[in-house]
C-alpha cells in the first residue's frame, strides 16, 4: 500500500522527534508534491515520499536511509514506494525516475532555501530572490554542511535550470511556510 499523507504524518512522528528534522521533512514533501502538480503526476504519492525520505535518519544516522526499507515494509507501505524513499542514497545503484531524481534534488536545496531565509531580516520566505540564494550558494562557509554540488548535479539530472529550479522550490516551499495544513510546525 502506499501511504496516504496522513498515515505518513504518523509513520514520521512515530520515528522523528526533532522539530527541525521534522521540519526539513515538511519542506522537502512541500517541494515533492509542487513538482508532481507540474508534471501531472500524483502530488500525494510524491509528497508521501518527500515525508517519509528521511524516516530512519535520527535512528541510524550513520547509515542512512537503508534502514527505511525495514522501517516502511513494517507499516505496510509497498516496494516501490520505499524504492522511491531510498533512491535518494548518495550511493543509489540504479538509474534513477523523475521522482527518484527530483527527490535527490529538493532534498539539500530545501534547507538550503530556508537557511537564505532564515538569516535575512525579516526571516521569510517572501520574496526571498533567486540571486540571493545563488550568491549564498558560492559562500562555502554558509550553510556548510549543505552539499552544493547535489544541488547542482540534481537540477541537471531533472533537466531543469538551477535558477528556475530554485525559484520553483522557494515558491513551494513560500507555500508551505505558514503551516497551511495544520500541522503544529511552520517550517521558519
């Protein structure tokens, strides 16, 4: 089965308690499903995905994400859907989907995205500019632990331009801001 967003709200309270990797998780299935609206594809399964993407990584940090598989066959959820959630390991052996390759992509830019905003006076999303986060992107002391070069490699494996790239993630993720959902966490 594939779980629905409520079930997967559920599955990743039960396995993160961290409000900011539970915030990162919001925003990267923020960023999944703008992407699937934009390609016509189902924006609950992609969003799904970017939920659950990071659902073994306060547990087995250091292994990450293999043990996602164990944790989402255990809830039910079927293979390809935990195919999807794994596919953004560093070392994925196999060619990857549109959704396996936009997941790689969001997932370092979406905290990339909120660290610009995060450091600006007024600590929004709005109106956040695309050559703000561009000139951050070139200050290796900023956000350091952020990968660039996955950021870089994931818009091309997309086929996408890394500023209309940026631009769509940060209006997604401008979207998502303000806990439009109800869930108890802003992601700022």
């Amino acid at each position: 089965m594939n779980p629905t967003r409520a079930e997967a709200w559920e599955v990743l309270k039960t396995y993160v308690a961290g409000d900011a990797l539970l915030k990162h998780c919001l925003a990267v299935e923020a960023a999944m499903a703008a992407y699937a609206e934009k390609f016509g594809s189902d924006p609950e399964y992609w969003g799904a995905v970017g939920l659950l993407h990071d659902v073994d990584f306060e547990k087995f940090a250091d292994d990450h994400p293999h043990h996602a598989r164990e944790i989402l066959a255990r809830h039910g959820c079927d293979d390809q859907f935990i195919t999807d959630v794994e596919s953004h390991a560093r070392d994925w052996p196999h060619e990857r989907s549109m959704l396996q390759k936009t997941l790689l992509a969001v997932d370092e830019l979406t905290g990339f995205i909120i660290a610009c905003a995060l450091v600006r006076p007024d600590r929004s999303l709005d109106n956040l500019e695309v050559k703000s986060v561009v000139k951050k992107m070139k200050d290796k002391a900023f956000a350091r632990a952020v990968n660039r070069e996955t950021i870089i490699h994931g818009a091309e494996a997309m086929g996408v331009d890394l500023k209309d790239h940026i631009e769509f993630v940060t209006h997604a993720l401008a979207a998502a801001a303000k806990d439009p959902l109800g869930r108890g966490i802003a992601l700022i």
